[in-house]
C-alpha cells in the first residue's frame, strides 16, 4: 500500500489474508470455501485449529487482490454436509421474514479504492 501525494491510498497487485469465523448448530464444521467473484468460482480456506463440534471455527484463505472490484463470499460445510444455504435457499427453506438471522451466504463488496462494505443482496 502507498500513500500518494493527495492523501489517497493508492493499493498495488498484493496478496491479502482474508479471515473469518463459521460456525454451525448441527456438528463440527469440516469446510469452507471462499468466492472472490460473487459465488461463480469457489476455493477452499483453510480451517484454524481447535475444531470442535458446534464451535465457532476461524478460517483463512490467501487472496491475490489486483485493486478492481470484487466481491467476497464464504460458504461453510459441517459434518453432517448441511451447506450454508444462499438467501434464496434460506428464505425457500424458511420463509420470509427469518433473513434477521443471517444465517445465509454473506457477500462482501470491495471498491478499487480499497473500501470494504456489505454486497447488496437480492
């Protein structure tokens, strides 16, 4: 990252560490794939010791972030294979109105400026 003559950060073609935490109500998480292009491509993070059952779980994953836009999302798997459901699959699983447990995907925007906010969802 440099720092330019205006104040602005101006970010370079940098590997960056993207972190998180998973958890799941059903058994021990045993996967988590990390998107950088809105869900069409998927890679797997690696999970953080301990994993335990009906745990909290840290995860990472090593991102090659080349200063455009991109959006970021995170999908974990647990023991029993409950995948972590889109938001069209939780509100068709559930119903409207259950969205207040943001218990689906999650999408992360970053801007070519190097901001980071919540991704509107459909």
């Amino acid at each position: 990252m440099e720092c330019s003559g205006n104040g602005f950060l101006a970010w370079r073609e940098h590997w960056w560490e993207i972190t998180g935490i998973a958890w799941s109500g059903r058994g021990r998480i045993t996967r988590v794939d990390v998107s950088t292009d809105g869900g069409r491509t998927w890679e797997q993070a690696e999970l953080q010791d301990p994993v335990l059952p009906m745990c909290h779980t840290r995860f990472r994953y090593l991102w090659k972030w080349k200063g455009g836009e991109a959006v970021l999302m995170s999908q974990a798997v647990d023991e029993t294979r409950y995948v972590q459901p889109t938001l069209e699959q939780y509100l068709a699983a559930r119903g409207p109105g259950t969205s207040h447990h943001f218990n689906y995907i999650r999408a992360w925007k970053v801007h070519p400026d190097g901001t980071v906010d919540f991704a509107v969802e459909g």
